[in-house]
C-alpha cells in the first residue's frame, strides 16, 4: 500500500442451440483481437458526445450557462459542481461517501457527513469512467482508457498498488462479494476476474467476448451480466458457466443494470429510446419502455428493488416501478445526464451531466411528479 496524492475541499466461441445463444469460455486464456468489423466505440461514444454538447450549447446564452429556476431544479436538494462532464458516480454501502468520476480523470471521494472530499487522482483524460465499492466499502476501484486499474482504501484515500490489466479501455468493475476478486470488463480483452491484491488473474478463465461497455454483478455474486457494442447482453448465471446471450438491442448497448435480487436485468442503448427489463435467468422480455425519451445513458435500481431510474440525453430521469414498468415519476434538470446512483436508503438519488454537475435529488419529490 502506498500513499497517494490526496486533496481536501469543501472472440468468443458462439454455439445456437433452441433459439439461444451460448458461449464457450473453454478455460485456456486467449488473446482476443480489437473490435474492428463491426463498428468504432470511439465512434459510438463521439456521437452521444456530440448530441450531448448540442443540448448543453441549446441552454445556454452567449456561452454563458441560464440562470434561474433551472439552477435549482424542483427536487434538488443539493448540488455539486466538478469542470467536466461526470461520468461515474458510486455511493459507499453504508452510503457515509460518494465517489465522483469525471471525463477529465478526476476522482473524488466525497465525505456527505462532514461535506469535505478527497481528490484521489487528476488526468489524464479519459481515465476515469467506471466506479465500484467493495461490498464492506473499504476498496474503491476506478478505470477507464488506459490499462490501469486504480485502487484506494476508502477510509483512509490511500493508494493500493494499481492492478494492470491486458487492454485499452476498462468498461465496467465488480467486486466478489467477499471482496477478494475484481471482475474487469475490457472492450479489447477477455472479461476477467483478478486477485487484485496480489495484481494477477484469478483461478477463473476469462470469458472471451471482446467490445464489451459495461458490466454488473449481483450483489451475492449469483449473476454477471455484460453488454457489448453489437447489442448483446450476455449473462453468466451462475458466474463461473458458460455465457448466455439474452434479446439486446439493435445499436450499441451502453447502460446495464441488476436488481438487488439479480433477477430482473435492464438494459438500454444511448443511441435510441430501446430499453427493457428482463429475466437473466430465462432470456424473457418483461416489459420494454420504449416511450422514455431519447438516449438512455444511465439505469438504476433501488435498494428495495422496487424502483428502476433512467437517465437520459434530454435531462430527464425517469422512475418507472420496477415490476410493471409503469412510470412512477420523472425529475428534470438544464443538462444532459450521464451517470446516476440511488443512496443505500433510497431516499436520494444522485445523478451527474454533461455540465459537470453532481445533484442530489429528493427521490419522493420524483414519485410525486408526473
């Protein structure tokens, strides 16, 4: 363990078998080559940028941001503000921190008792895009371009040894439930779990499905689910089996969420207004919600499971009951958004934009909006 700077301030192997698609993981370690045939990430992601920057410029005035009533949205009860477009947010299990990821590279740690926060690293560029706890909230992970994973002690914000992995850009992290392993997905690698304290892959074979952009874990590590920029979601259940792709989406999938339970899995694509929720289990479709409003860029659920949030390109959050999939409320704000988080109580949610804001939310006042 080392100290770091620290601030303060206010191919895989695809078999067709009864209309689903499974995937041998076979068990060697295999290089896997960077997406090419079908399409650019790098595209991907300029095209949601350039659609989220065309929104911001549409609200503002002489380049300078609106004033006003869209400075404190209805339902904000605080708010938070980075330089940059805020890209992953993470709440501690025991909801007293709040990790704050910016497209800058910057990760802060934010204590919400005391309102003072640790700056945990600055740039370069890019190399903060996805967050995760360990399950005690005593590790906080962070990756994005580069092949660096970063590691701190989220009590103390001091730096573990960084864990290197074999790829260009890290798209998701989840924690085993005992906090031994760290599941990486890459989207030019093999998803893989690591003993991230010795910097080595675990005894598991990785899963070879290249392009993935995100991933998710359920928190008894009974599924993993991933998604990939061909629109396929896959899922391991139980996580050491053999890969199941279940209906995803007809442009790249770019937000995965798991109910508490693991069993119902969301999932959208920010370059259209197709998301769904379904059974990881069975493949089944349980409703879609295809009347949410353009880009989705963020899901989530509740800690009960009883709620599923959706952010989108147009500054909207939508809360839809999780088991229906009827809206239950909405919450607006003068950006687009592009990562959200619901507290351990599930009283706030906090979602972050385009304008590189951080707001809190009062989730009762978004139930109570149509």
């Amino acid at each position: 363990m080392r100290a770091g700077p620290v601030e303060e301030r206010g191919g895989a192997v695809e078999q067709t078998s009864g209309g689903a698609t499974h995937f041998d993981d076979g068990g060697a370690t295999r290089r896997v080559r960077r997406p090419s045939a079908w399409g650019s990430w790098g595209l991907v992601l300029s095209i949601v940028a350039a659609y989220a920057l065309c929104y911001d410029l549409a609200t503002r005035t002489g380049g300078v941001p609106r004033v006003g009533k869209e400075d404190a949205p209805e339902g904000q009860v605080a708010r938070e503000d980075y330089g940059s477009v805020v890209r992953g947010l993470a709440y501690a299990p025991d909801g007293s921190r709040l990790a704050v990821a910016t497209g800058e590279g910057l990760v802060v740690l934010r204590d919400l008792a005391a309102g003072r926060e640790a700056v945990l690293r600055r740039g370069p560029t890019g190399s903060a895009l996805v967050l995760a706890f360990a399950p005690d909230g005593s590790v906080l992970a962070a990756g994005g371009a580069g092949e660096t994973v970063r590691l701190w002690d989220a009590r103390t914000a001091r730096e573990h040894p960084p864990l290197r992995v074999p790829g260009s850009r890290v798209s998701g992290l989840a924690f085993s439930p005992d906090g031994a392993r760290l599941t990486v997905s890459l989207w030019d690698g093999p998803l893989a779990d690591w003993d991230w304290r010795a910097g080595r892959p675990a005894a598991a074979p990785p899963r070879p499905v290249p392009g993935l952009t995100g991933l998710v874990a359920s928190p008894d590590g009974a599924a993993l689910a991933a998604c990939d920029a061909r629109g396929r979601v896959v899922v391991w259940n139980p996580p050491g089996a053999g890969g199941r792709a279940v209906p995803g989406h007809r442009t790249p999938a770019t937000a995965l969420a798991l109910s508490p339970d693991g069993r119902s899995l969301a999932s959208a694509s920010s370059l259209d207004a197709d998301a769904r929720v379904l059974d990881p289990s069975s493949g089944a479709i349980r409703y879609a919600l295809r009347d949410g409003g353009p880009g989705v860029t963020a899901l989530a659920f509740s800690p009960d499971g009883s709620l599923l949030a959706t952010a989108h390109l147009d500054g909207k959050v939508r809360f839809y009951d999780a088991a229906t999939g009827r809206v239950r409320g909405t919450l607006s704000a003068p950006r687009s958004f592009h990562a959200l988080a619901f507290s351990p109580d599930g009283a706030t949610l906090a979602t972050g934009d385009q304008g590189g804001s951080v707001r809190f939310w009062s989730v009762a006042h978004g139930l109570a909006t149509p």
